[in-house]
C-alpha cells in the first residue's frame, strides 16, 4: 500500500497547513504570485505518479515538480487547464480541460515516466505530451494560489 503524505508534507514560501476532519486544509501566503505549497518530504526522479485526492474552494489548485507546474481553476481562465513542462518549463494552455468543480472531491494523476507526461482527472486523460524527463530528480508539491484554500484527502507518490 502507498503512503498517504498529507500529513508528512512541509511548508512551503509562508502556507498554513491545517488538519481537518476529511485531511487537511493549505491556505497561501495571501501574497500573490507567491507558489505557498506543502512539499512531499523526498525527492523523485521519473517514472512515478503524483496523486492527490483533493478540491479547491475556488481557483487554483496547484501541482509543481522541477520546473513543472499543473494548474486547474487557473484564475486567468478558470476553464483552461495550464500545464508546464518539467524539463523546459514551457506553457500550455489546454482549452476546457482545466476546470474542477470547487468544493468537490477529485482524482489527480500527475504521471511522469522517462519520456511521456500524463494528466488525468477522475479518469480522464485531460493532457499528454513526450518529453525527456530522465534524470530530472525533484520534491513534489501540491498548493493554492491568488488566495484559495485547497482541501486534500490523498496525497501519495506511487513508483
């Protein structure tokens, strides 16, 4: 069985971790442009799944890993789904595919294997890309920003 990090996670650039009855809350630093996250307490290097169990109140539910960032509810355009690549750190911008309904629970696959990259939620593939990612080694982090809170249930790393 895969360990659940949630309550292993670290601090990051002044967030708030609170414990609550479903997992735990993290709120951001209030400051904008301000990455607040709770950090996996390892680093990881490909292939390996990122999973969280996880909502937002609002906007902004983050995922990070090296130069990699995955956003959903992005509050430029809460619909469109912001994916940057780990290596490059190049933007995407997928249109319809980021949006989570806030208050609600969801599945999130963030997959990185040698030379694929994979985004699914609830089960749908909602990102796919080739890329080099071997040898790029990394702490996973998971947050808000533009002042949400995110909500977590799961948090796990799977190899």
């Amino acid at each position: 069985m895969t360990e659940n990090l949630i309550h292993r996670l670290i601090p990051h650039q002044g967030c708030v971790i609170t414990p609550t009855t479903d997992g735990i809350d993290i709120a951001g630093s209030a400051m904008n442009w301000v990455m607040s996250a709770g950090v996996v307490p390892f680093t990881c290097r490909a292939p390996f799944v990122f999973r969280v169990v996880g909502r937002t109140d609002s906007t902004n539910l983050r995922m990070h890993w090296h130069r990699g960032e995955v956003i959903f509810n992005w509050e430029c355009s809460v619909r469109e789904l912001r994916v940057h690549d780990p290596r490059t750190a190049e933007q995407h911008g997928i249109k319809d595919k980021g949006f989570i309904t806030p208050t609600d629970w969801h599945e999130i696959l963030w997959e990185i294997s040698l030379g694929t990259m994979r985004v699914i939620v609830d089960g749908e593939v909602r990102f796919e890309t080739q890329g080099d990612y071997a040898g790029l080694e990394s702490a996973p982090s998971v947050g808000p920003c533009f002042g949400s809170t995110i909500s977590l249930r799961e948090c796990t790393i799977t190899t």
